[in-house]
C-alpha cells in the first residue's frame, strides 16, 4: 500500500517505517529533514514544517493511509487534513494515555479526555502535553468523523533509539547489578516496546482499524518492573530512597517517581488494541535490546537519572534491605 508518515524518523516513526518496508509498503515521508536526514533512501522524502503550517509539498500524491506521529497541538491536525483533503486515506493518530483525565479513576478507553488547557496555548510542557493531545484527538474526530480514524494511546514508549533515555538508564543500570536506589513507592510502571508499537500502527493503516485504543504492555509495581530488567549474572540490590531526600540531592529517577496524577495511567488493560492485533514483547527482551543498542551507540552520557557520584552518596547513607533481584 501507499503509505504516509507524518515524520517517520525518529524513534516510533522511526520503527513504523522499518517494518512498513519490509513488509513492501511504499513509504512517503513528511518532515523537516533534520532528524537522521539519511534514513530511509528508499522511501520518498517531503520536506515540511507543522510548526510554520508549511505543508506545500503535499499538495500533490494520494495515499491509502496516513500515520500521524508528530500531531501535538489540534492546529498540526486541522491543517495537515485541511492540506491532504480526501487524498490521506485512512487516518491513524498517535496520541497518549496522558489525554485522559487523570481526576477519572476509570480504566477503559472510554474514560473522560482533559479539557483543553486555559489559556489556550500550544506551548507543550508537563502540564499541557495530555490536555493538547486530547485536543489533537478531538481535532480529528471534529474534521473525520469518529468512524474514519485509528487513535492510538500509548502509556511510556520504550526500547531501541529512544531519545528520552528514560528506559535507557533502567536498562544500564540494572544491568551493572549492585545496590541500586530506587524510590520508595509502590506505583505501577507500564510501557510499550516502540517496536511493538510501530508495527501496531502499521496494522492500524493497513487493516483501516478505527477507534480509540491504549496501546500498552507490560506493567507492575516499580520492584517488579526493574526486577525484570536485572541481569541475572550480576544481581542487583534494589535500596529505597525516600522522595524528599532525593530530592534533596538533586536526584529525579526516571519513570518511577512517585507521581499520583501518572499512576492512574499506568495499568491499563490495553484489551481493544490486542484485539485489534497488538502483540508485545517482554521486559526483558526490550531491557536485553536496548541495552545493545546503547552499546552500538556508544553508551553515551544519558540526559536522566543521578549520576553514577550522585547513586554512591545516597547509598553511602541509606541501609538498604536485604535481597536481591
């Protein structure tokens, strides 16, 4: 099939486009151009802007589906439908589970979406991401009709090529075993491989899958969750740390701080998209592959979590309990 991608080459774009190539799509790509610029030659490239609502170079080609990973303000949407008119195809939207509102303790894909932000801004920060997101669905659903779209919500996406590194810095660590700090909260994590998910959307864009979905994997409480990322050759000691004195030392843990308005959002049952053909990996197979492609990178500096001086000084002063992971 023809497919468009509306960015394509980083991270969950990124892996969409691999297996719609391999699979033998033909892949259009619309982006800035400046994000891996060499990927993908085999694909077709369009160079656009969302943010100066510069689409021109879609004015001409049809496509069977589009896959909308970079909508994050309700104008991206508008104006990129508003620009392909009927020559999209079917519509599949990357969304969040952060659209919910996080006061409904609802757990189905039918719970309440956020408002949107006043004052309406398109400044995208912690407080606005959900509420601009559920306005990105609203948008489609305003200009396609509910019956003529796939909405996917992903909870935290994870893996390979991940530019957060917030999954990333579990991996490694957990990999080097030792005491480790962990915060002291028994609040879910839940992820999703980007893999899993990228070639769920591909799904969604050749199947014409329509409704709204939480694309989700594995959850479990933090212990658990890192539990399943330890390296059984070297065993880790997980040590909590209470949240005031990490806080105290500058530390912010990636993923699992304690958070009440995330914890609602990180136990979904994820029901509809595996019916719809969703499948998911194991922790353990994400933590083993990302921590290779860490490796083939470099293992760089990562952008979260304390640093390795940071990690002896709390443990310099916190008992611990005993056991390991």
């Amino acid at each position: 099939m023809r497919l468009l991608v509306l960015g394509g080459t980083s991270f969950v774009g990124r892996h969409l486009v691999e297996v719609a190539l391999a699979h033998g799509h033909e892949v259009t790509l619309f982006n800035r151009g400046r994000t891996d610029p060499g990927l993908f030659p085999q694909a077709e490239h369009r160079i656009g802007d969302r943010t100066d609502g510069d689409y021109a170079s879609l004015a001409a080609g049809t496509w069977d589906a589009t896959v909308d990973v970079t909508a994050y303000v309700p104008r991206h949407v508008i104006q990129a439908l508003d620009a392909l008119g009927d020559r999209g195809g079917h519509y599949v939207q990357v969304s969040s589970v952060a659209a919910y509102d996080g006061r409904c303790a609802r757990q189905d894909e039918d719970s309440p979406l956020w408002p949107l932000p006043e004052p309406r801004t398109e400044e995208v920060t912690d407080q606005t991401y959900g509420p601009l997101k559920a306005a990105c669905e609203r948008a489609a659903t305003w200009r396609l009709g509910a019956g003529a779209l796939a909405v996917v919500r992903p909870t935290y996406v994870v893996g390979p090529h991940d530019p957060t590194d917030r999954f990333t810095y579990w991996a490694r660590r957990m990999s080097r075993g030792g005491r480790v700090v962990v915060p002291t909260t028994r609040q879910p994590v839940q992820v999703v491989d980007a893999r899993d998910l990228g070639a769920f959307l591909l799904t969604c864009a050749t199947q014409r899958v329509v409704g709204a979905m939480d694309a989700v994997g594995p959850w479990a409480p933090v212990r658990e969750f890192l539990a399943a990322l330890a390296n059984p050759d070297r065993p880790a000691e997980l040590v909590e740390v209470a949240p005031a004195v990490l806080a105290a030392a500058g530390v912010s843990l990636p993923l699992v701080e304690d958070d009440s308005s995330v914890a609602a959002l990180m136990s979904r049952p994820g029901t509809r998209a595996m019916a719809a053909g969703l499948h998911t990996r194991s922790l353990a197979e994400t933590a083993t592959d990302t921590i290779a492609w860490d490796a083939d990178r470099g293992s760089p500096p990562l952008r979260v979590g304390p640093t390795a001086g940071q990690e002896r000084a709390l443990l310099a002063r916190t008992p611990g309990e005993p056991g390991a992971v």
